[in-house]
C-alpha cells in the first residue's frame, strides 16, 4: 500500500494497521507520536487503527529525558 510516511512516499508491506507500520519501520518499541491525516492516533489505538492507500502518516519518536539533562553542576 502506498502511503506518505514523514513527507516522503512509503511502500508499506506489511499488515495494515498503525502497528504494523510502526513494527516495519523498526519504531514499535519507541516511544512514538503517531498521526494519522493529521489526526492523533493514542498507543492504545495503534493496533486497531488501519491504514488505507494514500493517506498521511507523521511518526515522532520521542527523545528519552532524563532530570539530569537540566541539571547544571
């Protein structure tokens, strides 16, 4: 299925939910912001939301924080 993935065009190849595509870009273990066309989709969503030919899909992966980053000295 053809998809736009991060503004690029994406040949998804594997199942096709939300998951999936997060499962073959190697990100289903990150923490991950995913849009749909513009609309959020929640983790718990990620399973159950399928993709359909053409549509938008923004992944941000988070970058892991740590209280010691702000900390000076």
């Amino acid at each position: 299925m053809r998809i736009k993935l991060n503004g690029e065009p994406h040949e998804h190849r594997g199942g096709g939910t939300v998951a999936d595509l997060l499962t073959e870009i190697g990100a289903d273990d990150k923490r991950v912001a995913i849009l749909v066309d513009g609309t959020v989709v929640p983790a718990a969503d990620h399973a159950r939301t399928w993709l359909a030919e053409g549509v938008t899909v923004e992944v941000i992966v988070m970058a892991p924080w740590h209280r010691t980053s702000l900390v000076q000295g």
